[in-house]
C-alpha cells in the first residue's frame, strides 16, 4: 500500500516572519492613524494653496466672479509696471542694508558679550527682547515715538538744536528709518546664534594662534572667522529671507507710502490681492518673489558646499 504524503508544515522560522510582517503593518497602521491629522493639516494649509495660488497666477482672478485663464499675461504685466519695479528696488535696497549691517552688528555684539564681564546676562536679555517683539507692536511703538509733531524723537532732536525730521513722513527718510527698526529688533537674532558659535571655537586652536604670536585681529581674521562661516552662511540666508518677506512693519507704520518709498514685494502682493482685486496679478507677482528666495538658496548652499570642500582639500 502506497505511503501518504505527508502534511505541508510551517518551519518557525516562516510563522516568525510572517507574525513579524503583521506585526509592521499593524505598527504602521496605528502610526498612520496618529500622524493623518497633522499630514491632512499640513496639505490643506501648504501644499493646497501653494498649487492653487500657482494656478491662480495663470488666471484674472478678483477673488469673487468666476476667474479667466489668462496665461503668462499677469507675469509679462509684471514686466511693464513700474509700481512692481518701485517695491523691487524698494526690496532690494532694504535687503542690502538691513542683512550686512544686521550680520556685522550681531557679529560685534556677540564678540563683546562673549567676555566674562559684570552683569552679562542681562546684557544678554536686554539685546534679545526686542527680536521677541512683534512687529505689529514695534510698528505702533516707534510711530509713536517718530511721530513729526508730538514724538519723543523730535522732542529730543529739538533739545539738541537739530531742526525736526519726517522720518516715516518724509520719502527720503522712510525706508532707512524702516531699516533701523528691523536692526533694533533683528539684530538679537544674529548676536544670540554668533554667541552660540563663538562657543564652540576650539580653544586649541586660539591658543596655538596666540604662542605663534597672533594678536586679537589676527585670531579674529584667521581663527574665530573661519569658524564661524557656516553660521555666517545660514544668517546670510535667514536674513535675506526675512528682509524679502518683511509686510507686518511696513503695513502698520506707513502703507507703503509716503510716495511709494517703503512699498515693498509682499506689501505690493497684498495691495493687489485684497485692495485692487486683482488676485491673479498678486499670487503671479508672489510666485515671482518665490522664485528669487529658491535661487537666492541655491547659490549660498552651492557657495557654502564649495567653501567645505575647499576647506576639507586645503
């Protein structure tokens, strides 16, 4: 009589990975049950408006008829407007003396806080609190105090002898004016991150630097600079971002006027989205200034990339 073969059996080995198997997907299953509502959130409030404002570039939007496709008409009116070239330089000329001035502030401050000297945390505090100040606060603040006829400026100025300024008032004076608020404030920033960089300075290397004989601008200029050049890189960025996007202080100090003279990007993005209806011609002109922060980023991490490859070579 022929023998029966005899039953398939499961090694331990099969029904340990395959209990492991169920074991993964039911972790992420309850993985994906916890973090769905941040994911769903995230998508409704970055990903969903950043593809409807690019297709809203595309079309005569104002935000309440039905909407035409218009095609790359809103980017070559950007082109022609002169108010769109007026916010750009108006930009660019912020960007360029708030970041520089921004950098070499926090970088001095940094150093001479980075002394054991008497009481040097308050000191600490008191440069850090007004980058914890909001705009909006700062904004009403100083136009109070610059206010042409009843600000403590002018007060003071009047004191001195010094005949009394416009400030925001006055179209040769707004921008820079607008310029040193932000160094009030956003000057905190950088002497708080120069701070924590100046920390980590290799203490071998500064005493090596001072028994070959290096004085404190040589250890400044050979040392304690390259050191700091990743951190220098990343204010560069942060800085710049932040001078690009700056709306809050501009909105509540002088809309853009008097004149234009502190119309800016995103100021000019709001004012043609909610004020002029024209919410096609804003989110084109907001695609614009998005395209300048990636090739902005893609140089300085293409400069500093290459400065860590030549530094690792050397």
């Amino acid at each position: 009589m022929p023998s029966l073969p005899s039953p398939i059996t499961l090694s331990d080995a099969d029904r340990g990975r395959r209990a492991l198997r169920r074991r993964r997907r039911g972790e992420s299953a309850t993985a994906w049950a916890f973090i769905s509502p941040a994911v769903l959130i995230i998508i409704g409030l970055s990903v969903v408006p950043v593809v409807w404002s690019l297709l809203l570039s595309f079309q005569a939007n104002d935000l309440v008829t039905p909407s035409r496709w218009v095609g790359l008409d809103n980017y070559r009116a950007l082109v022609q407007d002169p108010h769109f070239g007026q916010a750009v330089r108006n930009t660019l000329l912020y960007t360029a003396l708030y970041v520089p001035l921004s950098l070499v502030l926090g970088l001095a401050l940094a150093l001479a806080l980075n002394r054991r000297i008497r009481f040097v945390g308050v000191y600490r505090t008191l440069i850090f609190v007004p980058f914890v100040v909001s705009a909006t606060a700062q904004g009403v603040l100083f136009s109070f105090i610059l206010d042409p006829q009843f600000g403590a400026a002018n007060a003071v100025l009047h004191h001195l002898g010094i005949s009394p300024q416009g400030f925001l008032t006055d179209p040769t004076q707004a921008l820079l004016v607008l310029v040193a608020i932000t160094l009030w404030s956003g000057t905190g920033f950088c002497v708080v991150v120069y701070l924590a960089a100046l920390q980590d300075v290799p203490l071998e290397l500064l005493e090596a630097a001072r028994l070959d004989g290096a004085g404190r601008v040589n250890l400044l200029r050979h040392v304690t600079l390259p050191t700091l050049t990743p951190v220098s890189v990343f204010l560069l960025l942060w800085q710049t971002i932040q001078s690009l996007q700056v709306f809050d202080l501009v909105y509540v100090t002088t809309k853009g006027g008097p004149l234009g003279s502190t119309t800016v990007i995103v100021y000019f993005i709001w004012e043609q989205a909610f004020k002029n209806f024209t919410a096609g011609y804003g989110a084109a002109a907001a695609y614009v200034l998005a395209l300048a922060l990636l090739v902005i980023a893609v140089v300085l991490r293409l400069v500093s990339g290459r400065d860590r490859t030549q530094g690792a070579t050397s």
